[in-house]
C-alpha cells in the first residue's frame, strides 16, 4: 500500500496539467513543489485513509517512586523499581521530564535535566518516545464499533491477557503527550501493570518532499490522480491564471477521484478490541493461540 511516486515525477505531471514546461517562469520548480506538499497534506487531513494512520507496541511498566533524595547535578540515582523501563529515554518525576541512557538493576544512569530536586517517595512515571512521524495536530473523533460510543485519535489500548482470555473489551487507557525542553515528545500512561503490552495509535505525518528522489506516502494508483491536478489548480488561482473556470473543474473532478479512493482506502470502522487483538497475536502467537482453544 505504500506509495514510491517521487517528487520528480509528481513536479513532471503537475507541469504537464499547467501546460508549462519545468523550466518556467511563471511556475518556478520551487513554488510547484511548496504546492505539491501543501496538496498531500490536504488529501492526508481530509479523510481517514488506512494509509494515513500506524500503531506503535509498547511494553508498560508501571508507575514507582524515588528510592533517594536526587539534586539537579546527579548523573544516577535509585527508584524503587525499574522492570519494564526502556532501557534508555525519559522519565516524568514530579513533572520534571528527566533523560537517562542506561538502567543497572533499579539505577538510571546517565542522567540529565533534572531541573530541580526531589526528594525519597517522589512519584515517578516511566515516558515512551512518540514516533518521528507522530501528527501534532488537534484530535478528532471516530466511531468505536466495540461499544456504541466515540473514542478521540490518538488513543492508547491495553493489550491485556486477563482481558482477552475473559472476553471483555479491551481498556483504553488514560494517556498524555509531554514535551521536553528539546521539544521531544513522549506519551505518559497511566493505570497500568508492569509488563502488559499497549497499542498507540495516530495519524502519521506525511513525508514532506525536498529531493527529487523523496517519495509521497499516498499509494501510487491515485497519487498522480488527486496531487498534480490539485496542486495544478491552486497554483493557478494564486497567479490569475485560472482559464474560464479550468481551476475550479480541475478540483470538481478531483473530488470525484477522492471519493473513489475512499472506497479503496477509507478508515475501516472495525471493533478496536479486533485491531489490537491481530496486533497481540502477531507478538505472542502461542498465547492468542492457546487463549484461542480454551475459550472459544
């Protein structure tokens, strides 16, 4: 489903709708590009393509306190338990998002940015890194099929055993995306036992292309269909070019591309619980199976 047209051929073919040659001076390579991107984040923000979103696994540890007073020019220091941690990341102690790089039993180390200090019972959350292409954009709601209501993208799922072998729906869990002074982002989960596995959800962020050789993530049997046209017509608009109207039927049979490319790759509206269930079952084959012969 990945797409492999490149940013070369979609200049080419948005040339060829302005009816101009690459080497224009009306339509500088630089401008046609900027719309190019400009259109694939439309498309990617219109609808809920399947080829928009990703999951990412997690390991959950649970939430654990200070095992000692820590001040800001410590480069280690002791919690009271450490299973389940990411062997190297951040952690939310009282607010302060704090770096490591190793963990020796129950002891991170190499540790920065401890902004002030805390002392032995401080609260401490263990963080997990967004994906780079994680979409900063406000949520939205979407149908959950498992329970007649609606849920916010991006969401975090508990893929509990207790859970699936009881037959009960899968827990969403509460979550928050925090940022450092970096500006790094990291999702903080709560109401969670050490060692269950999670799904974060989220609409990625499209490729945004520089080089003639970067490729667009919309599949390649639609991209040159919906993005030269667009990007075509847009630019028209803006120089004052737009012939009787040939702007605006470029986006009218847009459109009717668009609707057919749902049909192909719309966001299926199937239970959540089945989502991360073929998710768990592709990580722990023999214990969805055995689960699977004992309760159905």
């Amino acid at each position: 489903m990945a797409g492999t047209t490149t940013l070369q051929t979609l200049r080419e073919a948005t040339y060829g709708v302005l009816n101009e040659p690459n080497t224009s001076n009306v339509y500088s390579n630089s401008l046609v590009d900027q719309y190019i991107n400009d259109q694939i984040l439309h498309v990617f923000m219109k609808k809920k393509w399947q080829f928009a979103f990703a999951k990412q696994l997690l390991t959950l540890a649970d939430n654990t306190t200070l095992a000692e007073d820590i001040t800001t020019s410590d480069t280690d220091f002791d919690i009271n338990s450490a299973t389940n941690f990411q062997t190297a990341g951040a952690t939310w102690v009282e607010g302060d998002i704090i770096s490591y790089t190793g963990i020796t039993t129950d002891t991170l180390t190499g540790v920065t940015n401890i902004d002030i200090n805390h002392s032995e019972g401080a609260f401490v959350a263990p963080l997990y890194k967004v994906p780079s292409d994680y979409f900063r954009e406000p949520t939205f709601m979407t149908q959950d099929t498992n329970a007649d209501n609606m849920r916010e993208i991006p969401y975090v799922d508990d893929m509990n055993y207790n859970n699936y072998s009881n037959g009960t729906a899968m827990m969403s869990r509460k979550f928050t995306i925090v940022t450092n002074e970096a500006e790094e982002l990291f999702l903080r989960v709560d109401g969670v036992a050490s060692g269950d596995l999670g799904v974060f959800y989220y609409r990625k962020r499209p490729n945004y292309l520089t080089a003639d050789s970067d490729v667009c993530d919309i599949p390649d049997e639609w991209v040159l269909k919906v993005i030269p046209p667009l990007a075509a017509a847009k630019l028209m608009m803006i120089r004052g070019d737009n012939m009787d109207g040939l702007a605006e039927s470029i986006e009218a049979s847009v459109e009717k591309d668009l609707f057919q490319m749902e049909k192909y790759y719309g966001q299926r509206e199937e239970g959540w619980s089945r989502l991360v269930q073929s998710t768990y079952r592709s990580v722990h084959p023999y214990a969805y199976y055995r689960r699977r012969t004992r309760y159905e």
